[in-house]
C-alpha cells in the first residue's frame, strides 16, 4: 500500500527504540531504572479527581462540546491576569488544544505553506519538527548553545532565512534543555518577528516548573508580545494531568481566530468534565504548584549532587522537568546512553534525538521519586562506569 511521501520525515521513536534495547538486555539487571520519558508520575491534585468524577456523573456531559468552553477560556484569561499580569481576552485570545502538542503539529499548517521556512530551537522538541513535516516547510535549526545561555542567537540568522520565515518556535523552560529566558531577549523576539513578518509560538508547557525562586517570564507579559505571537500550554506536567488532553493556546486574536478555524473541522472539542476540571485547577491550582515545584527540586537536588559525587558533574536546572547533562568525553549520546543502560540499568535519552545540537548530551527526566534516583546514582557508582572515565580523563 502507498504511503504518503511526508511520512518519509517520520520514523519510529527514540523511545521506541531504547525500549528494543532494553528488551534484548532485559537479563542484565534486576532492576531497572527509566528516566527517559518525561511523563508524570504523580498524581493531580485530589480536588480535580474529584471534580471529574463529579462532572462524569452528570448525565448531560456526555454531548459534543465543539470548543472551548466560556468557563474554561475564563480560567485561562484570570490564571494569565494572577500569574504574568497579562490581559487577556477569553472569547477572542483564547482557545483549546487537545495538550500542547495538539497545537504544536497542527500551527504550522494554519501559517506556513511548503516554501516557507521554520525556526526551530536545536535541541527541540521533537514535535516541532513533525508539525514542520506535516505542513512540508523547510525546518531551519537555531543552535541553543551554553555560552548563549541556551538562548537562540536571532542575529546569527541569515537574512535570506529570516525573510522566507513563517514562524519562530520558543520553548523556556525547555524540553529538553531547561533554561530560562530573559525578558530581554524576548524584547529581542518581538523587534525580529516585527520586522520580518514571523508568527512567534512560545511552548510555555514547564512554565509552573521553576526553582529558587527563578520564575520563567512568559512571553505574552513582554510589551508587544500579542502582535506577533501565540503561548501555548497543557495541564499535563503543572497539573499532573498529561492523560487528560487539555490545554490552550493563547494571545494574538487573528491568530486564535484562524487556528480556532481550522480545529473546527479537526475534533468535537473536549470531553466538558475534563473542561470543568481544567478551569477549576487554573484558578484553585497555586499552592498545589508550590508543592510539586517542592518535589521537583528535592530530586533536582537529590540526582545533581549524587552525581557530582560520583564524578559526574551537570548543570543544576533552573526550571523544568529535565536535567540536560554533558556527557563524558569518549562517547556519543547513543553510546554513553547504552552504556548505562548495559552497565547500570538507567535508561536516560541520548540528546542527538533533539536534534544535531544535542549531540554530546543525554536528557534525564526527573520521574522517579527521589529515593528512586539516589538508587539510580547508587547503580551507576557500583557499575564501575564513572570509576573507569574518572580515572582515564585524570
């Protein structure tokens, strides 16, 4: 049967495959350790089971809801308001995404057609590349470098590249580099997307996910932001409700409008319940976020400096879920991933599946409580691996 030549940009996931190996090496270990992919283990807050449970019941919540909701674009424009001090209008700045991703893949094909280009932060995340795929643009990779902060350098970009350019994708805190940025540069932002006609699209999903206190700026709060760009988050890694498929895209109404458009003749909108749950978290949900961003830092800490102890010394994240360590010289990303994997039974992700730039890294996902990770550091001292590369690199 033919297949479509746009599914030539799609192949099986890293994922995928590191679960393969694992398997052929199941014998290995009797414990394994996977710190690769970067869903949840915790729970939501239990006023939102509640709330779902709740609504499920009502026997009238079982219908097409077709959009968003006015209750949950509500909760949305009052969580920006509280959070950035950002207004936003809820009927027409405001729309629903089935996640993030949902409107990840889906934008480029509302605003770039098969000549244009898209800029993409290199490491990214994957699903920018396949929405780039799926609209057949041409993907152009902004180097996140650490001498930069991790911060794309917009004055690096050729000029022939800016002018075909239809969008600019932004992710900080990212995935699978947690860095921050800086009101500044996204002051920056707006002046290049001004003057070269580019839809911004700021991936704000670890936005609730800082630490010591470095709250991530949103784009939406920097003077300007609405005339060029769109945020866009899900309720999946703040609220710990990555299986429930809600989130939202927010900001410039032209293109809340357009975007709105065309999910119209995509989906039946959410399931109301998980609507309800939504707009009650948004607005109820702060001292929940304390709390996680209190867990996330104690294993931040917990894996960092186990690590260090060992000979292995990271970067300490600022923000998200991830750790984005530079690996030991003598390795690739894949093949330091599958020595870990072989000589410890820790299942990390080898940076180079981000990207050409995340090739020298591997992302560790903070998933596991922290007594998990210190028993992961544990398998990694006893495997004698760090020993050896401490010793060859004196």
């Amino acid at each position: 049967m033919k297949k479509a030549k746009r599914m030539n940009a799609f192949s099986a996931s890293i994922f995928a495959e590191l679960a393969a190996y694992r398997r052929e090496r199941r014998h290995l270990h009797d414990e394994w350790i996977d710190l690769s992919v970067g869903s949840p283990d915790l729970p939501p807050a239990p006023f939102v089971r509640e709330a779902i449970a709740r609504y499920a019941n009502e026997p009238n919540a079982y219908g097409y809801t077709l959009k968003g909701i006015h209750e949950f674009h509500e909760a949305v424009a009052d969580y920006y308001r509280t959070a950035h001090g950002v207004v936003l209008d809820p009927e027409t700045e405001v729309t629903y995404v089935m996640g993030s991703q949902d409107g990840l893949v889906h934008l480029p094909m509302v605003f770039a057609d098969p000549e244009d280009v898209i800029l993409l932060p290199d490491p990214g995340y994957p699903a920018y590349a396949a929405g780039v795929a799926m609209a057949e643009a041409e993907p152009y990779f902004m180097p996140l470098r650490k001498e930069n902060g991790f911060l794309p350098d917009l004055a690096a970009i050729p000029e022939s590249v800016a002018k075909r350019a239809a969008i600019l994708f932004l992710n900080f805190p990212g995935n699978p580099v947690p860095a921050l940025a800086t009101e500044s540069f996204y002051r920056e932002v707006v002046e290049f997307a001004k003057r070269y006609d580019i839809l911004v699209v700021s991936d704000f999903a670890y936005g609730e996910l800082y630490y010591d206190g470095n709250k991530p700026v949103s784009f939406l709060s920097v003077p300007g932001a609405k005339d060029v760009g769109v945020e866009i988050n899900s309720l999946s890694k703040s609220y710990n409700m990555a299986g429930c498929r809600v989130g939202y895209l927010c900001g410039n109404a032209e293109v809340i409008r357009a975007f709105a458009e065309f999910k119209s003749n995509l989906d039946y909108g959410i399931f109301l319940p998980l609507q309800k749950a939504a707009a009650e978290v948004l607005r109820h949900g702060a001292g929940f976020c304390a709390q996680s961003r209190a867990i996330y830092q104690a294993r931040r800490d917990a894996l960092v400096g186990g690590l260090a102890d060992i000979g292995w010394v990271v970067d300490c994240p600022p923000a998200g879920m991830f750790v984005w360590g530079k690996i030991p010289d003598g390795f690739t990303s894949l093949s330091f991933t599958k020595a870990l994997i072989d000589q410890a039974g820790v299942v990390v992700t080898p940076g180079h599946a981000f990207g050409p730039s995340g090739e020298g890294y591997v992302r560790i996902a903070l998933v596991q409580p922290k007594e998990v990770l210190r028993r992961a550091v544990e398998k990694l001292r006893t495997s004698g691996l760090f020993e050896r590369i401490v010793t060859d690199q004196r």
